[in-house]
C-alpha cells in the first residue's frame, strides 16, 4: 500500500510540473504579469464561506462540499450523502454560487456532482447611436459543471479528480470549454501536519463566438462601382484564450487539540493553516489563517493574504491598477446533528479594498 500512495503522489507532481510548465514555459522573467489574458476567470473567485474567512485557504483540510472546487480529494472525508449550497453576493450586483450533491460509493469511493454560476444582473444594451440605451437588456452568464470522483487509497493518503464543462455567455457570445481538475491530501502522521495540493482547470483554450458577432458593414465605394450601395455581412474575429490554470498547495498543522502532538486538548481545537496559490495569469499569493473549533461544533476563523516579493514590486510598478483579489476574512460556522442530519452553517466576510467586503453564506445538509 505504500508503493500505491508513493506512485500516486509521484503521479501528482508529474502531472502538476507538465501541465503547468506548457502553460509557463514561454512566459519571460518575473517581474511581468499575465493578468486578465485568460478566459473563464470566474473559476478563481473564492467558493465557499469558511474558504473566505481563511484567507483563500484550507486546501489541505477541506472537508465539506466545497472541496469540490477547491481540492476534489477533500470529498473523501464526507460519509453519508450530503447535499449544500453556497451563495455569495459579489460587487456592482454579481451573484455567485455553488451547488453541490457529494454521495459515497462503498466504503472508500465518492462521487460528487457540482454546479457553478455567476450571474451579472441585467445590464442595458448600448449602441453608438443610442449610448443612452436602446431599451434591451442583456446578463452575463458563466458556468461550470463538474463531476468528481474521489478515492480513499491509504489511511492517511486520498486523491480526486474532477472533469468539468465550462462556459461563457455574454447575450448570443458563447464560449464553452472543458477542464480537468486533480487533488490529493496527505496526513503525514508527523506533529498533526497534513498536506494539500491540486491542479485546477487543464484544459483547451476557449473561444467567444455566436451570432452577436456578426454585423453589417457598409462600404464607401465611389458611385459607379461594382460594389456600390451593398452592405454586406461581416463577423468579428476573436481569439483563443487559456482556462486559468491554477496550482495550489496547502499545509495544515494542529497546534492544540485535534491530532496535535503538542498539546492534547478533546474540547478545543487550534489549526494553523499556509497557502500558496499560483496560476497562469497572475502572480503567486500566500495565505495564512487561523481556525478554532469547540467540540467539532462551534467554529471560529481568521486569514489574511500576504503578497509576495514579485506582488509587491508588481504592484509599486502598476501602483492603482493592480489589486489583490482580497486581503482579509474572517467568520464563523457550526456543526450540529437535528434528528440523524448533518447541518453545517458556514459564514465568512472578506475585504475587497475599493470594492467592499464581500459575504458568502454556506448550507449543507447530510442525511
């Protein structure tokens, strides 16, 4: 069983060092950015109440229906099937949510199915001739849907892998695309760590096309000419973009109660959490957060997102044009058993600069 778990985590890196050096081979020195030249970035924004309120964090001990985005190995800890949902009230009107349904197959296998979407509200269509409005009205439309398969291999060693349809809709521009996403999570049995990692979003470039591209062009031929007075078709060309592949890794170590080698504690729970995120359009962000459990029922979280050196230089260099996504969260949550269910309530709050803070609330129900 050891030769199993060293193949599959050696299987892991390999995966995760080709697939991200196609994407970042070509890329010059470091101090340049890619930021904003990959489609789909919906599939980077933060899924998941206690995710948020850790700072971005918690690959390596997502145990929830989250982990369907954020680490497909994760579902492995859910025993009965459980259903959730997750929805978040972005800036300027933006919706954005995640239903999930995770179910186990057998003693060691689960399979989870998940729903991701992000809605613009209604916006007015505007024109040259019109810029006030024509009176029509259009939304932006993106989603993801995905189906993860999740394996216990070891007691200490499970993997996931998630395939998934993805697409992008502004009125009739449609870009639609598929993706791969693999994780695992590794206890390593040494002073309560535990380790995290996944590669999200391999897959073929994506490219906008559909009728609203299509116009009328008018020709300005002198009279007399062939092509006098006709006004044909013409379709705008658009370009292929990259999914945003991203890599993350996570290190988990109990610093009070739970697997803690420090200090027993079966009341109270103390965990120290690190995460590095990185990704093929923008520069790599760190994330340290704090969470306290009581009795595995009454939650308390707090992260904070530390910019690296490159970010910082990054940022002197574009000053009020560059931002990180957020910097601060911080929440609550509780589990709880109601007649044979499992109910966990998670809220999480972040600080998103000039854009405000940002709220994501988490409900899950286990029968």
């Amino acid at each position: 069983m050891r030769k199993v778990t060293t193949l599959a985590v050696a299987l892991l890196l390999v995966t995760a060092t080709v697939a991200y050096g196609q994407q970042e081979g070509d890329i010059p020195p470091t101090d340049l950015s890619k930021v904003g030249t990959s489609a789909a970035n919906f599939l980077k924004l933060p899924i998941g109440a206690r995710a948020l309120a850790l700072g971005g964090g918690g690959v390596a001990t997502v145990k929830d229906a989250t982990a369907l985005y954020w680490n497909p190995a994760g579902i492995a800890a859910i025993d009965r099937m459980t259903l959730a949902y997750n929805k978040a009230d972005l800036y300027a009107g933006i919706t954005h949510s995640m239903t999930a349904l995770v179910m186990p197959l057998g003693l060691n296998s689960r399979i989870g199915v998940s729903y991701i979407g992000l809605n613009s509200g209604e916006m007015e269509v505007t024109t040259v001739e019109e810029p006030g409005g024509t009176g029509e009205y259009f939304e932006v439309t993106n989603t993801c849907i995905g189906l993860t398969f999740s394996q216990i291999l070891t007691d200490r060693f499970s993997l996931g892998i998630t395939a998934k349809w993805v697409q992008e809709k502004i009125q009739r521009a449609v870009a639609n695309g598929v993706a791969l996403d693999v994780g695992s999570t590794f206890n390593t049995g040494l002073l309560g760590t535990r380790l995290g990692m996944a590669i999200l979003n391999m897959g073929p470039k994506m490219r906008l096309d559909g009728p609203d591209l299509v116009f009328d062009r008018q020709l300005d031929d002198e009279p007399g000419e062939i092509t006098a007075g006709l006004n044909p078709q013409s379709k705008l060309s658009t370009l292929d973009y990259d999914l945003p592949l991203m890599f993350r890794m996570g290190v988990a170590i109990d610093l009070l109660g739970g697997i803690s080698t420090f200090m027993a504690n079966d009341m109270n729970r103390l965990t120290a959490l690190v995460d590095i995120e990185d990704a093929n359009d923008q520069v790599a962000r760190m994330g340290v957060s704090m969470e306290y459990a009581w009795n595995e029922m009454v939650y308390a979280r707090f992260g904070y997102r530390v910019r690296s050196k490159v970010s910082e230089q990054l940022g002197e260099r574009l000053r009020d044009r560059y931002r990180e996504l957020f910097t601060m969260g911080y929440g609550l949550g509780l589990n709880t058993t109601v007649s044979g269910y499992a109910i966990q309530l998670d809220y999480g709050v972040a600080d998103y600069g000039d854009l405000g803070t940002v709220s994501q609330f988490f409900l899950s129900l286990g029968f």
